[in-house]
C-alpha cells in the first residue's frame, strides 16, 4: 500500500530545508501592493507560516519568495531555489523544497515536468505541506504521490489556462445577468434634499432668463445648493438632467413610475445601511459592504432601465444575506483585508 507523507530522513537535523512561497500580481492585496519586498508582503508571510506550521513548526533553512505568475518558467525566485538544492546537495546535504501546495511550484505541467525531474537527479523532493504529499527523488520513489502531486499541479494549470477566457465570458454574462463592473450612478443617499425631487421642484427656473433670476446656471446652482453638502455639484446636476431626458424618451410613463419607485427603494436602503458606495470616504458611516454588492448588483437597471429588468425583492435579499457572493473584486479584496484586521 502507497504511504504518503514525509519520508523519515527530512525529519533529520542535518537535512536542508527550502521553502518557496508564490504569489501572483493580481492576488495581491492593497497590503501586499504597499510592499516592494516580497518576504515583507502579508500573503507571502501567511504562506511562509503555513509551511512552517504544517510541517510541525520547523524553520526553513533558506526561504524564496516572489511575486509572478505560475505560468512563468523562467521565474527568477523559482531557479534561486534550483540554484540553492543544487549548491546544497553539492556539499553534501540532503535537501526538500517545501510549498503549501502544488500549484505553488507552477501552474503549467510541461514545465513542472522538466524541474521535477532535475531535482529527481538532486535526490531532491518537493513536499506540499497542505496535501502532506511529495514529488519523491533518486533513491526515494514515491510515484503515488508524485501522480497526484502532478494530477493537482495540471488542475491549477488547467485553472491557468481557462482563467482568462472566463474572465472575458463572465463580462458578457454580467452584462446580461444585470451585473456592473463599477457601482452605477449615484443616488447621493445623505443629500439633504433628493437630488431627483430637487430637480422636478426647480425645473421652472430652466425655462426663465437671467433677467427673471432663472437660467439653465441658475437652475443647476439651486439644486446643488438645495442638496449641499452631499448631493450633486452643479455640473453633475447638469448630466442628471441628460440621463433624465433620454429616461423619459425611452420609457413609458409606467415603465419609468416603476424605475423612480425601485430607485427609491434602493436609496433608501442605503440610507438604512449607512453607506454611500459612491463617497471617497465614509464620513457618512462606516464602510457597508451590503450596500456596495446592492449597488453592483442592481445598478445596470438603475443607469440603463430600458435594456434591463428589476431585481425581485426575494433577489435583493438574497444579495442582502450573502452579500460577500455578490462583491466585485476589489471590494472582496478590500472585505477579507479589513475583516482579517479584526
């Protein structure tokens, strides 16, 4: 029967350690993007414990890390780690790369191939801590594990290699699904005045000269100030209207009484939250992450009505609940950051 895990001569003082620990550009965190040293980036340092915890608290004797992508063959954090089994082995250690699992090593097979099979030669094994499993090496087969050590690094190659087009697929489907990429446009829920009520209110004076103290400047002016301090500035008061027009042009009187009523009832759900995803802070409370997957989720039909439908109120509180399903990147991103500062 196939035994898996370390083989006994890595639990050894004299054996060398290595740890090699990956990240790509695009999972890095706000945190990890601060740093320009790699060992110095959250994720990397998380990973390095991992390791190290995972494998009963032993401390590596040398430790690599690097920012790239899997896919890279030429990785230069990847052959300082060659470089250091092979200088190792050459004085007479016996020398295991540890990672935390196999899609760490890389993301494409064919190369993986090549290096597992020169470490082979080293008597050197890669050992994934998170899977208890390794590549085996010259003299110490382990060719179970090194299959599903392999089987597992060409499902992240497979990942790898599928990743972008569903990137490109899952803009389309969003687009269809109602999704945005951003937040929309904004409701200015802390305006002292509703920005949409403002405008009706103060239309007239669009239509009267300078002369008769209205004016289209006029106008705009006295619905930023009647909205101040967290309303619309005069120019954006301006595109309201244009947004407004083409509305009016494209939907029917009920269609756009359905759009008002369902506008409303978003802003005053974030009004409830607490939350402007659309402010450059949060003077207006504390970051509320249900409002912002709300407005991704439901913004499409707020900008674009004539193209889309509403969400069904059992849709908006399914978004409500698993709110975190519903985030774009960043904001999942921006979540898992201030969550794990907790």
């Amino acid at each position: 029967m196939a035994q898996f895990g370390k083989s006994d001569w890595m639990n050894k003082k004299k054996t060398y350690v290595i740890d090699y620990t990956r990240i790509s550009d695009n999972q890095q965190s706000k945190e990890d993007s601060a740093q320009s040293d790699p060992k110095k980036k959250p994720a990397l340092i998380e990973q390095r414990k991992f390791i190290e915890n995972g494998d009963g608290g032993r401390k590596a004797d040398y430790w690599e890390a690097e920012v790239a992508s899997g896919t890279d063959r030429n990785r230069a954090g990847w052959a300082k780690v060659m470089a250091k089994a092979q200088e190792m082995t050459a004085k007479g250690y016996r020398v295991y790369i540890r990672v935390k699992d196999p899609s760490r090593a890389s993301r494409n097979t064919r190369h993986a191939m090549v290096f597992i099979d020169r470490l082979h030669e080293m008597a050197v094994p890669i050992y994934a801590v998170r899977e208890g499993i390794q590549t085996g090496s010259l003299g110490d087969l382990h060719p179970t594990e090194e299959l599903l050590f392999v089987q597992l690094l060409g499902s992240g190659s497979f990942v790898s290699q599928t990743q972008k087009k569903k990137a490109d697929e899952s803009v389309d489907l969003a687009k269809e699904a109602g999704i945005m990429s951003s937040k929309g446009d904004p409701l200015f829920p802390f305006a002292r005045t509703d920005p949409l009520e403002a405008y009706y209110e103060q239309l007239p004076l669009s239509s009267l000269t300078p002369a008769q103290g209205g004016g289209p400047t006029v106008f705009r002016e006295t619905v930023a100030a009647m909205t101040a301090p967290n309303g619309p500035s005069a120019i954006s008061v301006k595109r309201l209207g244009l947004k407004e027009d083409e509305r009016r042009e494209k939907l029917s009187e009920s269609e756009y009484e359905t759009w008002r009523a369902y506008r409303n009832k978003i802003r005053d759900l974030l009004i409830e939250f607490g939350h402007d995803p659309f402010a450059n802070n949060t003077d207006m409370g504390p970051i509320n992450f249900k409002a912002r997957a709300l407005m991704r989720m439901t913004g499409r039909y707020l900008k674009e009505p004539w193209k889309y439908i509403p969400r069904s109120d059992e849709e908006l509180d399914e978004i409500m609940t698993n709110f975190k399903q519903y985030l774009g990147t960043k904001d999942l991103i921006r979540y898992r950051t201030i969550v794990g500062k907790r």
